[in-house]
C-alpha cells in the first residue's frame, strides 16, 4: 500500500528509516501526519520544525544540524519515538513523551491530563489505526476514528 501516492520518494524513506529504527512504518506514518501533515518545511507556533516537529532542543540533543532536511528529522524524530516505546513499552505513552516530555510521563506513570497531550495520543493512535486498516489520510482530521481514546 503507497501511503503517499504523490510523493513516493517521502514514502520510501519513512519506510527505509522506520525500519532502521525499528518502528512500523504506519507508526511513523502516523507520527508525521499528526505533527506536520507531511510539510517538511512546518513550523509551529512554539518552534517546532519539519515533518517531525523536533523542538530545537532536542534536535540539538539528537545531533541533528538541519531540521528541515527531510532525511535528517526523520531519523532523528523515528529515533526519539522508538526509545520513548523502548523506555515505556506502551504506544500511548510513548505518544504523549514525544508530546508532553518523557519526563512528566515517567513521573505520573499515564497520559498526562492536559488537553493538548489527550488529543495527541489519540489523534496519533486513530490515524496509525486508520492506516493499518489500509485507509489512505493525508492529515489529521481525516484520522479521527474514536478508537484511539
């Protein structure tokens, strides 16, 4: 299944680079749309950049020089989730880390409650769902099952 029809080489290398990390690759699939909509040049209103919407702190840590390089974020944002699955053994957790900070996660042990947080987890969570079910989603909206609360 081409998830982005459009855009093959995107495709090929999140699948290239989920597999190197260990991840699904409709996992990072789903990682992206929710955080860019597959805009490599996004960013948000509180800085954060490219497809994975790596926050310039943690870019830094994760080495990466050009956030807006397609390659490089993707690595280092499938990096970043794959060893918050590792650390929390639970994608809804590793979801609200890569959101919200591993650390709060691991103090409270659940998906923070705050709001931007809860709508992540299961924004991400419907569109890997919806993905795996072979359905074809560009964006977030287009995710929303109900299936991820």
């Amino acid at each position: 299944m081409r998830l982005l029809p459009s855009n093959q080489p995107l495709d090929r290398l999140i699948t290239r680079i989920a597999n190197e990390t260990g991840l699904d690759p409709k996992l990072l699939h789903a990682l992206v749309i929710i955080e860019s909509a597959y805009d490599s040049r996004a960013i948000s209103p509180v800085g954060a950049q490219g497809l994975t919407q790596l926050m310039p702190g943690t870019a830094a840590e994760l080495g990466v020089r050009d956030a807006f390089d397609s390659e490089e974020n993707l690595r280092a944002g499938a990096r970043y989730l794959a060893n918050q699955i590792g650390r929390f053994s639970d994608i809804r957790l590793a979801l609200a880390a890569y959101n919200s900070g591993p650390n709060r996660v691991a103090r409270l042990g659940r998906v923070p409650d705050i709001n931007e947080t809860q709508n992540y987890v299961r924004d991400g969570i419907d569109c890997y769902l919806a993905l795996t079910a072979g359905r074809g989603i560009r964006n977030r909206s287009q995710c929303r099952t109900g299936k991820g609360r």
